[in-house]
C-alpha cells in the first residue's frame, strides 16, 4: 500500500522555496523591492508554504478565499481548508503599493528575507467575523483573537516565492522535516499507514497511551510537535523535545515512532486548528490524525470534544487524512493502568486525570506531581528546567485542561 496522496487536485506536493541560482537571483532583486513587515504567525505559514506543507496553497489568500474559508472551509477554487491563511500591512504602506508589484516579506523580529509576493489583490476584513468563525469568540483574552484583532488594516494578497526556512533548520536541526522527507522515512520503514500525533506539551502518560493505541492499528506513528510560538507558560521546544526523546527511548519499541517538528506558531482554534493539523499532516505522509480532548484548545473556549464532531460537519472526502478519535483518557488506579470512558468501569474517585496545564502548574509551583501522571525521566527533565527559571510562571487551570 501507498501512503496518503497530498492535499489538493493535483495530489502532489507543492513546495515554493527556491533552490540554486533562482534563489540567489531572487534574493537578489528582494533587496531592491518594498518591504512588508511580518509577524512570526506570518513568518510560520511562509515556511509552511515553502517546504510544502501547506499544499497547494501557492501564496496568500485572496478576499474569495478568505470569506470561502471562513464561512464554508473553502477556499474560490473549492479546494477544502479550514483557517485563512493573510499577510497584512498598514494602509500607508498598502497605498504606496501597485497592483502587480513585487514586494518582499520581512521577519519583523530577525529582519530575514521570508518571500517576495507579487501583490494582486488589497483589501480590508471583518476581523471580528473570522474571529467568530474560527475562534467561536471575539474575546481578545484568546491568545488567537488577540493576534488576529492585532493584525494591521489592509490584507494583501498573492503567490510568493519563498527564500527562507528561517531559524528552524538552524535550531532544530534533524527535528526539523519537510514533508518529502517524512514521506521517504515513512517509505524506508515501510509504513503504509501511519498515525499523528500533535504536541505543544510534553508527553504526560495519557500522550503516551494515544501514540501506543494508534501504533496498535498503524505502521506506526510520527510524533509532531510544535515548533513556533507558544503562549506564557507553556514548555519551550528545547526542554520538550529532551522530554519527548527521553520517553521515546525508554518506553517504546524500537522503529515504532518518529519525532519531528514543524514551523508554525500555535492557532489556538481548538475545533477549526484540528482540521489543519490534520490536513498539513496529510501533507507529511499520515493517514490519521490522533484527536483527544480539547484539542489544540485553550481556557473554556471549546467543549472538550467539539474537535471530535467537527470531522463529521465538513464535507465528506475533505480530506484523505481521517481523524483517529479516542475519549477522555487517564490512569485509573483499580483498573491499574491507563484507562478510557469507554473501557474503565471505576468512578472518579479512582482516576488521575492527565493534562499538560495541570502537569506545568505542579511543576511550577513546586508541588509534588502524583504517582502514574508521568514518567520519571520525564519529571525529571521538566523539573529541572522550573528549577532553573528566574520568574516564576503562572499558569490557569480550567475544567477541561488544555488538548495538545
């Protein structure tokens, strides 16, 4: 068996940064262009678009598509997608700009050359309308609203040709994959199906369980965590990944998993941010993609399985990816293991439940964490990294606890 073809009509992947001589002739003239600053969110889907990610998107997205996404998960060309993909800038800086001219994109943090954009298209949004469809709020006490309200006034839109992987190659080096690369492991191990598994925190023992009941049913499963930015408090992708590797090696069998990373800042869009973690993962070579509670959630914006039901509201055959859904998980002390809703018998009164925000919160203030939350070479990874912290980190609770 093949693995899952890419998302789109052409069913091939797309990757838009240039190689060799193109690029450097590209750079080149960049450096003579306007320049449009970009936030790291921006910066992030650039570099998705570039290594082929974000498949068959050819650049940013038009008022067409962005309405087309937000109210229907489609883009003008009827080319499923479920969060928009803009660029925007100031008013000054998009009058000063012709239809058609070529601009350059710029990594308002680094100053790195990101991409140059032929500019086809300026307009203006509802940003309290995407707020409302992505989001399901318009409180800008989410992390995702806040970015969105903030954005500048005028999207622009267009294809790019991006010049750069940013930091990411640098930083994380072997973590960091493109898509062709996971495909060719995939095949080298002779995977077929292979299962997601989304990270923005350590593994706990419930990520456990979920990547070890996908490698049940799967070839195996790919380990994907996130490597933009976060929001304060949550656990840097350096002390994750020592976290992630450490659990790997002593608690899995060997050839059953594969670690790796990927370049976006986190959405937080909770039912909406599943559907593109499940299309780009797509993308990578996967054929599930594992969906716990509240995933990519935040606060009590979401029902803790509102991800679960949005795979059955779109439309049928989105996606060839299809989502791997699992209950509520936790260690359960009578049944003495890791149990589910659906398999444990006991009342609460016997279940540990199992989240990263609880995990960072006893961390962080120092309490002792529970037997079975976590492992220990785990513990003792995070532990270090609170211990060396000079400020301390506080982290909210709520009654869901946040999804990976």
């Amino acid at each position: 068996m093949a693995l899952v073809n890419p998302h789109g009509k052409e069913k091939k992947l797309m990757p838009l940064l240039l190689e060799g001589e193109e690029l450097k002739a590209e750079k080149k003239k960049a450096k003579g262009l306007t320049d449009v600053r970009i936030t790291s969110r921006e910066t992030g889907d650039i570099i998705m678009m570039g290594i082929g990610g974000f498949t068959p998107l050819r650049g940013f997205m038009g008022h067409d598509d962005w309405e087309g996404v937000c109210a229907e998960y489609k883009m003008a060309d009827g080319t499923f997608w479920p969060i928009p993909v803009t660029v925007s800038t100031n008013k000054t800086k998009a009058d000063s700009i012709k239809m058609g001219e070529d601009v350059v994109l710029v990594d308002e943090e680094t100053g790195e050359l990101m991409a140059t954009m032929k500019v086809e298209e300026k307009y203006k949004i509802d940003k309290e309308y995407e707020c409302k469809q992505v989001f399901r709020t318009t409180d800008t006490e989410h992390p995702g609203v806040a970015k969105v309200m903030a954005q500048e006034e005028i999207n622009l839109a267009g294809p790019i040709k991006v010049l750069s992987e940013g930091e990411f190659p640098r930083k994380y080096k072997e973590l960091f994959l493109w898509p062709s690369e996971t495909r060719k492991l995939f095949a080298e191990k002779g995977w077929s199906r292979v299962a997601a598994l989304q990270l923005r925190n350590p593994m706990h023992r419930s990520h456990e369980y979920l990547a070890k009941i996908a490698i049940e049913v799967a070839d195996g499963v790919l380990i994907h965590q996130l490597l933009g930015k976060l929001k304060s408090g949550d656990i840097p992708a350096d002390v994750r990944t020592r976290a992630i590797n450490a659990l790997v090696e002593h608690y899995f069998a060997k050839d059953t998993v594969v670690v790796a990373g990927y370049p976006l800042d986190m959405r937080y869009a909770g039912p909406r941010e599943a559907l593109l973690h499940a299309l780009f993962r797509q993308n990578y070579g996967c054929s599930y993609m594992i969906i716990g509670r509240d995933h990519a959630g935040v606060g009590e914006y979401y029902g803790p399985f509102d991800a679960h039901h949005i795979f059955d509201e779109i439309p049928e055959g989105a996606m060839e990816i299809q989502p791997f859904k699992i209950d509520w998980t936790f260690y359960c002390h009578k049944c003495d293991g890791m149990a589910s809703m659906k398999t444990c018998p006991h009342g609460k009164e016997d279940r540990l439940l199992l989240s990263g925000t609880k995990l960072r919160k006893m961390l962080s203030e120092g309490e002792e964490v529970p037997d079975h939350f976590s492992r220990s070479e785990v513990l003792k990874i995070l532990q270090e990294y609170y211990q060396g912290l000079t400020e301390k980190v506080e982290i909210k609770t709520h009654k869901y606890a946040e999804g990976a």
